[in-house]
C-alpha cells in the first residue's frame, strides 16, 4: 500500500498529466524502443505511427495518478488493457522495462519540475499498478491455458478456407494444425494473429474479431484490406489478402476481450456496425438466434455501398426469423444497389431514425465501426434516452473515449 505522502505527491501532478502526459508518452516510446527494439515484435507498430497507443497510455496514466488512493475504480480499464496484453504475450519481465523508461520519460520531458520526491512517488506508485496488472493478467494467463481446448502463448493454425466477402474485406478460417480442441469463446472477442513478413525486421501483431458463432471446429476472422502499403496497418492487411493462402500456417492466440454479448440476458439486443466493425457483431447475432431464438434483433449496418458491403447473405438468411431484423444503410449507393434494392436507407444512421425504429429503451445496443461513426451512435442513443448501462462498444486498436 502507498504512504499518504506518496498518494499526495502522486496526485499533485494530475494537472501536468494532463497537459504533457502526451509528450511524455511520445518520449517513453522513443526511449523504450531505443534500448529495447526487440518489444517492438509486441507493438503495434500502426497504432505507434498514428499517435493511438501514445495517447492511450497518456490516458491511462492520466487515470492512474486521478485515482491512485482508489485504484479499484480503473479496474475495468485494468482488464480490459490486460485481456489485450495476455492476446499479445506481455510478461510480468516486461513491467521493469516499462517502468524505467516512464520514469526517464517523466523526468526528462518535465525537467527540473520532476524532482526526486516526485520521481520516487511515482516509481512507488508504478511497482503498486504493476502489480495489479501482473495478478490480472497471471489469472488470464492461467485461465486461458487451463480451459477446455486452450493453450498458452501461440498456436499454429492452418488456414482451411479463403473467402473473399467484399471488394475490400476477406475471411480466414482458421483450424488448429494439430487438429486438436479449440478453445471457445464469447461473441464479440477476438484473436491475436503472430506475422511474420518477408523483408521486415520484426514480428507483426494483429487483433481481429472473430466472425462467426463459437461451438465450430475453426476460428473465421473477416479482414479489412486497407489502402497504402507504406503504412504498417496497410501492409499487414494486404500480406493476409495477397500472401496468405489456403494451407498457409498462421500463429495465433486464445480468443481474448471482454466486449462481449451478455448471453443472460433475454432483453432485446441492437447491433449496429459501420464498415468492417461488424465482425463482431456478425459473431453476436448468429450467437443469439442459435443459442436465443427467442430473442429480439435488430441488426443495422452501415456502408458505403453494395460493392464493399461483407456478409451480406448470412444477414439475410438469418433475418428471415420473424425475431430478426436487419435494415442496411449505404451512404454511396451504386446504380446496381439501387437496381436491385440492395439497401433500405440511403445516407447515415440518425438519431431521429433510432427513434422511431427502435421501440423500446430496454433493448441493450452493441456498436463498432469507425470513431467517427461510434461517436454519432453514442450520442443519438443518449439523445433518445438510452441509459449508459445499456450502451456497450469496441474501439477497434487502442482504447479511446467517444466523448471528446
């Protein structure tokens, strides 16, 4: 436990987190890697160019310091960040590293203000959160292991079958080369797959959705192709389109998240998804109306039009239940689209069409797309009167905040 004294200090520099706390995130980076390139096979090097992880972490430390005499009200935060670090492979060893390069990070962005009582409260400070993260990622660990069909660590997996969904997005299903059990999982968890890619230095993590039902013998992930080779998001997703093939081994971890659907609930479910942020909600509502059939669903999914719109015949098929519907938003539509009446509405999900459609505040509403897209379905459902507990979403890479 930390000394009042410690607690003080901590928290006196809440208002300096919150100003340079980027900064000093950007510096930890910079530093960490330089002495230790190697965890640069464990980070998403995508989410490092674009600022994601940077401004998470600043986040994250950000809260820490806010609730350092509290530490049980970033608990959520704390299982959710460690569900991504067992899928990566982070270790309690990795923790030290960490530490030093926040403290170096700290003091040098800082300056003279980071004395050495504030760098020493705040090592204390660091070795108590560590420890938390190290127990709650040590029961994930063994949890994930000891589990019917689970294993540590990665796993080969052979992919059986390539299916090309949309112009943009392909799906893998994934069957363990050993042919042994695989683990289950909750609709809207994910896997980690492990690539290595020819010319490059390090190793390349992904997380992807899983796409389908549990209780299968395979594993599906549906894949986003993205735009530009030149960035690292860009060139893993075109390795996996054009390099990875049928018969191709993939090393990949247990499925982890706890974006999930709460399967005790009978309540009626709204899945609304933008883009390839409907994985999982594909996985939550083949879920519900094989282990549900009595459930209310109603599955709304925007794209831009019918070309780039994945998966749209296992919607249909199981929006024939009278339980199910599904409406289709297409905010580009084709002429094709428009022949066919591929759509039902043209233009962007709104608040005042959830209001009339939705006809209940009781349902519960799982979301996941673009941040843009997340953003506006946050606010319409608060708009229309719908309750923080019954709002549940993924942020697809480093945990963000729909409010800003």
């Amino acid at each position: 436990m930390l000394n009042t004294k410690t607690i003080e200090i901590v928290k006196s520099t809440v208002p300096v987190l919150e100003k340079h706390g980027e900064t000093i995130t950007t510096r930890f980076y910079q530093l960490m890697f330089s002495n230790h390139p190697e965890l640069l096979n464990i980070f998403n090097h995508a989410n490092q160019k674009q600022g994601r992880q940077q401004k998470a972490l600043a986040g994250t430390v950000y809260a820490a310091a806010m609730y350092i005499d509290n530490l049980g009200a970033i608990l959520p935060v704390v299982k959710q960040i460690a569900q991504k670090h067992r899928s990566l492979g982070i270790l309690p060893e990795h923790y030290p590293i960490v530490g030093k390069h926040l403290l170096l990070a700290i003091k040098d962005v800082l300056g003279d203000a980071a004395t050495d009582e504030v760098i020493n409260a705040w090592a204390e400070a660091y070795n108590v959160i560590a420890d938390v993260f190290i127990s709650v990622e040590a029961e994930l660990y063994d949890e994930t292991e000891h589990q019917q069909g689970g294993w540590y660590g990665f796993r080969n997996f052979i992919v059986a079958r390539k299916v090309v969904e949309s112009d943009v997005i392909t799906s893998f299903y994934l069957k363990p080369e050993d042919n042994k059990g695989i683990a289950d999982f909750i609709p809207g968890q994910y896997i980690s797959i492990k690539l290595e890619i020819a010319g490059e230095t390090f190793t390349h993590i992904r997380q992807y959705s899983l796409s389908d039902a549990p209780g299968k013998d395979y594993y599906r992930i549906s894949v986003k192709r993205e735009t530009g080779t030149d960035n690292p998001d860009g060139m893993v997703s075109n390795f996996l389109h054009n390099g990875v093939n049928v018969g191709d081994i993939l090393k990949v971890s247990a499925p982890a998240g706890d974006f999930v659907l709460d399967m005790n609930k009978k309540t009626p479910v709204v899945l609304l998804s933008g883009g390839v942020g409907l994985t999982p909600m594909m996985s939550m509502l083949k879920t519900t109306v094989e282990a549900q059939p009595k459930r209310k669903v109603t599955f709304i999914h925007a794209a831009a039009n019918g070309n780039v719109h994945a998966l749209r015949d296992e919607v249909e098929e199981v929006s024939k239940l009278e339980n199910v519907h599904a409406y289709f938003f297409y905010d580009s539509p084709t002429e094709e689209d428009r022949k066919n009446n591929r759509f039902d509405v043209e233009g962007y999900v709104t608040r005042d069409w959830l209001h009339e459609k939705i006809d209940t505040k009781e349902a519960d509403f799982y979301f996941c797309g673009p941040v843009p897209f997340m953003k506006a379905i946050n606010r319409s459902l608060k708009e229309i009167g719908i309750t923080e507990d019954r709002i549940h979403f993924e942020f697809f890479g480093p945990m963000g905040n729909l409010e800003e």
